[in-house]
C-alpha cells in the first residue's frame, strides 16, 4: 500500500490548488472520524510525560514508603 500512496501522492502535487485541498479536508475529516472520542495531549503535556518516563528509566521515582510518609505528613497538617 505504500508504493500506492507514494505515487498518488506524487501526483496529488500537480493538482490544481483547491482539488488539494479538497483532499487534505477528506483526509481531515476521515481522520476526525477516526479519533473521535480519543484524547490528544498538548504539546506541554507530551514533554511532561517524557520527562516522567526518562525519570523512570534512570530509577528516579519514590518508594512505597517515601509516598506514605508523604502523605502521613499531609494527614497531620
């Protein structure tokens, strides 16, 4: 299917402007259609997520006891 795509989309190229954009708003719509109900996370969102998974590949996160004394001291206040 990617030689199909790759030529079509060669050709799409030398289509006048507003077939092109004809397309690109099906394919925009398709792809709504596809996604809907699905939640995209903004872009600050991606990096905190990043940032959370490359502490926990470096083993930076809390023990189950760091997380209770956490909370213990919270109750207290």
């Amino acid at each position: 299917m990617t030689k199909v795509w790759d030529e079509l989309l060669r050709r799409v190229q030398s289509w006048p402007e507003n077939a092109q954009q004809e397309l690109a708003q099906v394919a925009l719509e398709i792809e709504a259609e596809l996604n809907r109900g699905h939640y995209h996370a903004a872009p600050d969102e991606l990096a905190g997520i990043d940032r959370g998974l490359s502490d926990i590949a470096k083993g930076k996160f809390a023990s189950a006891e760091d997380i209770e004394s956490m909370f213990a001291k919270h109750r207290q206040k």
